[in-house]
C-alpha cells in the first residue's frame, strides 16, 4: 500500500455522530471501532469511538476518534496522519517531524499490531503515523 496523507478529527465524544454526518455527505465505506473493540471494555470510554476512517469513491479518506474524558482542547481538534507499510519510508518522517518538537506517544507497536506514534513538529502541528504491517 502507497502511504497516505489526511486530516485525523478529534471529537468531544461525538465522533460516531460526525463520522455518520461525514459518510451522508461524502458517500463511502466507514468503519468505526470503539475503544471496548480495540481492549478497553471496562472503561467509561468503551462505547467511544477510537478510530473511525470514511473512505470516499472521490478517493478521500477522513479520519476521526474521540478524545478520552477530560482531554478534548476546542481549538485543538486535529491531526496528520500519516499511513502505510512502508517501515523506511514512514520512519524517516516520522524522524525528521519530530526533531525539535515534542513527542506525545512515541513510535512503537501497539495493541492493534501496528506501530504507532505522535508527535506535535516545530510548528505546532500534531502528526499521528502509523506503521501497518505489508501485505503478505
């Protein structure tokens, strides 16, 4: 798979809905999985979406997620993200974005297979890059 370059939203626990809305405009396959799907069941945020993704027949992708309890900063509702399967290719930016910024989870496997980071750059801007594994 080529790397890809979106916008990620972030909801205040209304994702599910704005996803919904999104996928009424736009058209398109959405699939949404709740932090109980990807491990969290016994948490107030079970029910709340971790990753949502709508992939349109324009050819364009959003993504969104609710933000855990207590976390959600109006002004400061998106990300980047970056995706794919090339290892090389997406920890070499990965690198050079965070150099000089801040890094607010680092680059690592998570509980879904893949691996996983965030970062803010130089500029402010928050990045989130995800490492899936190549198709066999």
């Amino acid at each position: 798979m080529a790397s890809r370059l979106n916008p990620y939203l972030i909801f205040a626990g209304d994702a599910r809905q704005a996803m919904e809305f999104y996928k009424e405009v736009f058209g398109g396959t959405l699939a949404l999985n709740t932090y109980g799907d990807l491990g969290q069941q016994d948490t107030p945020d079970s029910d709340k979406i971790m990753h949502g993704m709508l992939e349109t027949p324009s050819g364009f992708t959003l993504m969104g997620a609710d933000t855990p309890e207590g976390e959600h900063k109006p002004g400061n509702n998106f990300s980047v993200s970056l995706s794919g399967d090339d290892d090389t290719e997406l920890r070499g930016y990965w690198e050079k974005l965070s150099a000089d910024g801040s890094v607010s989870v680092p680059l690592d496997k998570q509980m879904w297979g893949d691996t996983f980071g965030m970062c803010t750059d130089r500029f402010g801007i928050s990045w989130m890059v995800n490492i899936g594994q190549p198709p066999s």
